[in-house]
DNA sequence: CGCTGTTGCGCAAGCGTTTGCGTTCATATT
DNA sequence: AATATGAACGCAAACGCTTGCGCAACAGCG
C-alpha cells in the first residue's frame, strides 16, 4: 500500500540501512547519496512506519500527557501549549483524559503508555503508587501541578504567595469577615487546595481575624461547585462581605449565586479568584494572575531537555513561575453597616 | 526490562502464539490454558507492547483527533467527551494540536498519523487537499464541523435554524439595527460563518429590513476579536441597537466593549451568542445552545461502528444534533428613542 | 609503496508481536 | 477398526524499521 524503506532503497539503488541513515540525518551517508535519497522519498511519499521504528529502536518520539479535565480552562491551556512545543520538537503527543476515578484506575493498571511514550507530562497529581507506577516506565517524568515529588519535575506557582496576596487585599480593604472557596483535595491527592486554605488561614491570624468555618464552603473548582457553595455561605448567621475563590470558575459561579440573590459586587460582597481565566476579564473578576500556558510549555521544555541530553539531572525541586494580583472590580471596602 | 511476551511463554510453558491468543481472546485455546496465561501475565505484569503489535496486525488502536485550538472551550469540550468514549473502547488518541498555518501544513505534508492510527476525528475542516491526504491514509474519518464531505461522516447542527432563531428573536423584540460579530472564514475554509451569515442576511430580508454592511465586523472566534468587533460596530455613524455574536466568546467580548462604553445590556444594546459556552450562564448571555459534548461523542461512536464493521458505510449526509434558544438577561426591546 | 585511518555503504540480526499453516491427539463417524 | 473431523497448540514467517559490524575504496603518511 503505502511506501515502505524498503521501496525507497530500490528505487534508490542503496540498502535499507543508507535510507534509514540518511533520512535521520545520521553520519555515514555521503551528501550526495543523502539528497538523492531525501528526492526519491519524497517522490514516493515515505514517512517511516511510526510502530517499527520504535520497535527497533526503541524511542517512539511521542509524549504521553495525562489530564484530569481536557475541557476545564486550565488544564486546555497548559495542554495547548505543551503540545505545541513538544510537536515543534518533533514529538506527538497521546492523550489521557483521566477524569474519573474508574478511567484512572484503568490507566495506572494497564499503563497503556509503556513502551509507547518517551516522557510522561502529568498534569494530575499521582498518588504514591500511581507515581510508582509511573516511574516504572523509566522515562522522563513532569508535572505542573501540586508538590514536589521524586522523580519529577514540576514547574508551578507559588500558591501559598498567591493566595496570600489575594486575601491580604481583602484584608486591607476592610474585610474582616472572608470566606473562602476551596476545592476538596479530595482522592486526588492534590496538595493546592490544602496549601491555599493554609495560606488563607496564615493571613486571618496575621490581622487578627478569628477564623469561622462557617466562611468555608466546597466549590469543585467548577462553576457549578462555586454557586452552590456561595449559596451556602450566604446561608450563614453572619454572611462574609468578602470571599476568596480557590479558581476563576468557582469565583464565576459564586457571582452567579450573588446575582441571583440580588447582592450587588462589590458593594455588598467582593469576590476574588484564582488563575486570571480567559473570562475572568470579561466579568471584571479580581484574581491571581498565573502564566497557565507558560507554564505548560516550559514543562515540555524541561522535558525535551532530559530526552536530548539523557544524562542531564531533571531540575532540582520545583520551578516556580511569577504570578500576580490583578486588582479589577469585583473587590471593593465592604459597606459600612453600622457598629461590627 | 519489562516481561515480553517470550517471558511469559517461558513461565507459562506454552508458545508465545497461545499466550497471544490466549490474551486476546481468540480462539484456539483451552479455558484452562487460558486463565492460567492471564495469571502469569498478571504476575509478571505483562502488557503487548503497542509497536509490536500494530507493526505485526497492522491495527494501532489509536485515533488521531485533529484539533485548531485544543485550550478553546468548544474544541476542548469536544475533545474530552471524544476522548473518553475512545478510551472505553479500549484505544488510545494522539493529540494534534493544528492551530497555526505553519504546524497545519506540516502535519498535512508530512502527516505524521501515517501508518498510527486505525482512525481519524477532525475539528477542523480539511481543504480539498487535506481532505484527500487524510483520504489517502485509509482509515475512517469524521469531523464535527462544517459541511458535509465526501468521505467523512460529520455530526453537526443546523448552523442556519440557529442563526435563524436568534436573530429572528432580536427581530421580534423589534430591533432593525441588529449588528452581527461573525468569523471570517480565512484560509480554515471553514463554512459554518458563511452558513450563519447567510442565515443572517435572510432573516433580515424575511423581516424587510435593509441590510447595512457597517453592521457587520469580524470578531475572530475569541473574545478580544469580539471586544474589537464590537468597538467597531459602536463608531459606526448609526450604531445597532442589537448584535448577533456568531459565538459566546465574541459575544462576550462585545459584552466587554459595551461595559467600556457604558452601554448597558440590555438596556442600551441587546446581546446574543451562539454555543452556550459553559460561562454564557454566569454572564446572563443569551444564546443558542448545541450539544457540544454529544457531538463529540457521537463522532467518536459512529467512528468506532465503523472500525467494528469495516463493510458498515459510513452514514450518509450529517448527523444533525439538535439546538435551541435559551433566553437570558442580555436581549430586550430596543429603548425607544424618538421617531426612527 | 606499504601501512594506517577514514569514509561510505551493505549485511544481517534483532525489536516484540501476530497469524497462516502444520502437527498432534482425542473424539465422532461410518 | 479405519477414517474423517475438530480442537488445541507450536513453528516460523512476516511486519518495517534500526544498528553493530564488516568490507571495500580511497586518502594521507612516512
């Protein structure tokens, strides 16, 4: 059917093994010879069977990226541009969407990747037998999300940093009662739910603010889990007039729930968010800004740098990205009420 | 390294063909040999190699989806919901991310899926040479946009019922000025903005209203190209009092000029989308909302009939998904300003 | 002019599967 | 009892590459 090495060599009046080398650019080939070669390639349409030359040589230039969500905003973004530079660089990329905890598990048993992929990216967070798992694949390993682990690299924020400027904003505007919008860390074993709520709980001691679990409430990091999770904090006896959502989405749906309640922001709550999502401009949203694509791509980077040089030690402990606050005009001093 | 499929032949004690068979399930083997290879691959922890064994069967069990912009919501939802009904059937996608000129082309020259997978899904619409290269793999393809193509079975909406329904809408509430923010069809040959602008022009002329060229400007499919498109719309001598964003991103980045100009919505100018992006809720747009998961989905499945049963002809024409309007916060009445 | 290096290329052995065909052996058929 | 019929399994040939090694041919060296 389609055009084999071998087709290519006759009709090029050379042996398999000068297409091979000439092809990949290897020594051993005189110019002449190689340009020839490329010609008739080119003629016949030959790309190298993908399966039998990694079957042969063992490299497969191909990446596997693992990924909670695909459709969430975040992890599309890192996605994007992760792909992008791993296939500037030759690579392809396969795709695991590991949403749910069945398709999880499925994967980490099977390990579809083994023997097919070079590298993994995970943009999910392995439990200490998943990461086992993966690096029983002795390939190159990264993340951009939650801690350091061994074996990993991982490129990230700093979220303590991040959330601490958010709820010091808040602070310093006058807000004395805050909630706040988490994400369970849940099965996931994902660290950034827990590192924020610390961070958000450092900066209530720091200005003396009593801490009320009541001001607590689980957003999913989904629209939805943020409406329904400012609703719950509305509910309560003594409602915050400021609240810190742990993402963009969840801050998004806490304005829903605000909106539906008639509740006017920021004049009588502000809402703060996390990651400066796409939109977030579009609802005037206050959040953290963070490099979500830069960070993506410089995971890859890091990654294609440990295949070209397989004797390079992976970074040390985590690259850390800027972030920033993004003041816009959902944050305001809360509305002076009488005596606190 | 990791066990071969000789290694388990070994402790098995039977050939390496059985252990084949037996793995697979084909036929040929005893119920007793059987079970008794899959626990020794279990505890060895053995999985086939994929390059050995698509170059020997010639099957990869692998998609290519072909995705412009993989970090977009619409692609990006698309994209999941493919992806999971692949990996429960047990293949694997390889992600190519074609959303500039330069990748596109490449992927096209070199096409890389060559030989790798037993399929291909599209996102975006392939020209007449595209379309014959992807032809020329051999593989049953589909795509989810655009028109219908010879060769591809496509699951799509009625782009002009939609367009219909929601100018026809702004039409009904009594606006004649009604601008629309479209995506230029560019090099993507892309015809879903033709197909909506046509339906446009229609409804306009259904209604007997003079159609304007100054209504009309290009928003790029993303939010700052809705936000300039919408600038535009506002310096023209007879602003409109009501837009029509071929998409809820456009449409909100219209919503972000309005704000900028202190224009309200809907007092001032009426809004509406096409999608139901996941946000358009939280923003009150109103839209016309299509299934975008579904069609993913169903993509993947008619896709995967046609690999169980090579002889199935793929469907005729396009699958047609079902839309509808859903009415929001951002469409009113024109104000009523003196004598038109 | 012999010797050592170097360059350019071909040979052939893998890489780890799948699969058509052949063999063996037990069972059914006449 | 002899023969046909399957079922269960092994053999070995692909599948299409890569790569270590061998072998010419040729250049440079003293």
């Amino acid at each position: 059917m389609t055009a084999s090495i071998n087709d290519v060599a006759r009709a090029a009046g050379v042996s398999a093994s000068t297409v091979s080398r000439a092809l990949r650019g290897r020594p051993g080939v005189s110019d002449e010879v190689r340009s020839q070669i490329a010609a008739v390639a080119a003629q016949l349409g030959y790309t190298a069977s993908r399966s039998a030359s990694s079957l042969a040589s063992g490299r497969t230039y191909t990446i596997g990226v693992l990924v909670p969500y695909v459709g969430r905003w975040f992890f599309g973004t890192v996605l994007d541009a992760a792909e992008k530079v791993f296939s500037a660089a030759g690579y392809d990329v396969l795709l695991y969407n590991l949403g749910s905890a069945e398709t999880r598990k499925r994967f980490f048993t099977r390990l579809p990747v083994r023997k097919r992929v070079d590298a993994v990216l995970s943009l999910l967070i392995p439990d200490d037998a998943e990461s086992a798992a993966l690096r029983s694949l002795g390939v190159p390993l990264a993340t951009t999300v939650g801690g350091t682990r061994p074996g990993f690299t991982v490129v990230g924020i700093d979220d303590r940093a991040g959330t601490e400027s958010a709820v010091r904003h808040l602070v310093n505007l006058g807000h004395r009662r805050i909630g706040m919008i988490s994400g369970a860390s849940g099965p996931l074993h994902w660290t950034t739910p827990i590192e924020r709520r610390n961070a958000y709980l450092d900066v209530l001691a720091d200005a003396g603010i009593e801490h009320d679990p009541a001001l607590e409430a689980d957003g999913d990091y989904t629209v939805e889990g943020g409406e329904r999770a400012m609703t719950e904090l509305l509910a309560a006896s003594r409602p915050p007039t400021a609240v810190f959502a742990q993402s963009d989405e969840m801050a998004m749906g806490a304005l829903r729930a605000l909106r539906r309640h008639r509740l006017k922001v920021p004049e009588d709550v502000s809402v703060v968010g996390f990651d400066d999502h796409e939109l977030a401009d579009v609802v005037g949203l206050t959040t953290v800004a963070q490099p979500v694509a830069e960070q993506g791509a410089e995971a890859a980077r890091l990654l294609l740098r440990q295949l070209d040089d397989p004797d390079a030690a992976p970074p040390a402990g985590q690259v850390q990205m800027p972030i920033r606050l993004v003041l816009r005009e959902t944050t305001a001093p809360p509305r002076p009420r009488g005596p606190q």
